[in-house]
C-alpha cells in the first residue's frame, strides 16, 4: 500500500476513536460507516453497529482506546487497498471530522485525560501546553 494511504487509514482511525467521546460521534459513525459500507444500506448498519460497540469500548475502559484505533488503522488500510478511490472521500471525513472535534483533533486541546504509568523504576515524561500534574 502507498504510504500516503498508509496515512489516511492511521489519520483516520485516530480521528474515528478521537470523535467517540465528542458531540460530533453521530455525524462520525453515520459518514465512516457510509465510506466503509460503500453506500450500501445493509453494510452501512452494519459498520455502524460495529462503530458504535467499539465507541462503548472506549469510553468504559481507556486501555481499548489502542486496541481500537489499531483495529481502525487496519480496516481503513485494507478499505484503501481495494479501494484506493475511497482515499479521497475518507481524507475529506478526516478533515471535516477533525475540525469538529474540540482543539481541531488534538487529544490535549480537547480536555482529555492521560494517564501515565511507569514501571520497574522506568521515567515517563509527558509534554503539552496547559497541563495540570496531580497524582
């Protein structure tokens, strides 16, 4: 695959698990299961059902957030690899997407928590503007 569709798929993985916890979640799930589901009603449902149990995922335990933007990357990827016509319409998503989503996509702009761990004596550092360090 081309790394520039490499890219769309992981932009657009990224973007779908960014939006779940967000305002823009309905239009996200609608518009990634139309692209997915190539516009045919019974595998939009479909996609979008799967949408919606991942986003359920996510927002009850923060460790599947990973799992699932991986699990997106791929999908988008083979989607791209059979599709590469789609890789405009999934970049326009992406773009649209992310421009509703809170701090234009980026996860520290928008109000999320990180938790960070560390273990056997390893160091964590973790930057970003605006940061309140608690324990």
């Amino acid at each position: 695959m081309e790394p520039d569709l490499q890219g769309i798929a992981a932009a657009g993985a990224a973007t779908i698990v960014g939006a779940m916890a967000g305002d823009a979640w309905k239009m996200a799930k609608q518009a990634v299961a139309h692209v997915c589901g190539r516009g045919r009603a019974d595998a939009v449902e479909d996609v979008a059902a799967e949408l919606e149990l991942d986003r359920r995922r996510v927002t009850a335990d923060a460790d599947a957030e990973d799992a699932v933007r991986a699990y997106w990357a791929d999908r988008l990827a083979r989607l791209l690899a059979v599709r590469p016509d789609a890789a405009a319409e999934l970049d326009a998503l992406v773009r649209r997407l992310a421009a509703e989503l809170p701090g234009s996509g980026s996860p520290a702009a928008a109000g999320h928590t990180f938790n960070v761990r560390a273990r056997d004596r390893a160091t964590v550092t973790v930057a970003g503007g605006n940061m309140r360090i608690g324990r």
